[in-house]
C-alpha cells in the first residue's frame, strides 16, 4: 500500500524536472496515554519516510517545519503539541533518487514520553481516533509541504 501511495503521489509530481519535489509520509504513528498518581503520560511515535524522484534536478535536504501535533482527524484541531526525540537527527539529505526513514518517539532524547495536562489528557481520550500532523520543508524548493497520518486509536483511555 505504501509503495502504491508513493507511486501516485510521484507519478503526479513528475511532468517535468522542475516539478519533482520530495514526497513524505507518516508511518506506522502509535500513541498511548497514561495517568497514574498525578503524572498523565503520551507515549509513541512513528516513522517519517520521504523520498526524493530520479530524476530531480538536485540533492535537497529535508526538516520539520515547526511542529509535529496529535490533531483530531474531522477538524485537523491541535490536541497536543508533540515533543520528539528523532533518530537520526535532522537535517535529512536526499540525493536524486534517494529515500530517509527517521523513527520519531514522542518524549525528549533519553527520556521516552511526553508529560501531558489533564485537559490534553482529557481531550485524546475524548476524540479517542487521531492523527499526527505536522509539515516539512526541503531545501531544493523551501515550501512548505503539509503531511498527515492516517487516523488510529489512542491507546490506554478509561
């Protein structure tokens, strides 16, 4: 499924040379939220994968624009603002032709899992299906490139 995905999404960016731009993707996105003795825990992650078509005219490299969020899938509302720990760290070079896995875990480097309010708390129990969401932005072209997970379920909600 994956590979067909990639391939209409590039097959839709190559007219002409100028029009290849990097393709990216969420996978694999998991999360799970805990709450013992005060302490609400969001745990998780997923993949970032992207690809770079053949025959793009240059090497890009590729970063998160600003932030990565766990959003509601009917309105794209933010339920929280994810902190990650990516390996390996950003800036991601792809050269034409080229691809880049990065795993993604929700928490700080070192430290898995992210603290989490009770009204964050309250509000991933409460939407219970969710995505992750965020943007990218390569070198080669500097726009903005939005990307969205496929919607799953928050583990661990009463």
């Amino acid at each position: 499924m994956r590979n067909a995905a990639l391939i209409a999404l590039l097959a839709t960016a190559c007219g002409s040379k100028g029009a290849v731009s990097v393709v990216a993707i969420i996978q694999s996105p998991t999360a799970s939220v805990s709450n013992a003795l005060l302490l609400r825990t969001l745990n998780g992650g997923f993949t970032l994968h992207a690809d770079l078509g053949q025959v793009a005219p240059s090497s890009t490299d590729v970063s998160v624009e600003g932030t990565m969020s766990l959003v509601r899938p009917d309105d794209q509302s933010t339920l929280v603002v994810l902190r990650l720990a990516p390996v390996p760290n950003p800036p991601y070079h792809l050269e034409p032709g080229g691809h880049f896995d990065a795993t993604m875990t929700i928490g700080d480097p070192g430290k898995p899992g992210q603290a989490i309010t009770q009204t964050e708390f309250d509000a991933i129990c409460a939407a219970r299906m969710v995505q992750i969401a965020g943007t990218i932005t390569d070198s080669a072209t500097s726009k903005p490139t939005p990307l969205a997970s496929m919607t799953f379920e928050i583990a661990g909600c009463p």
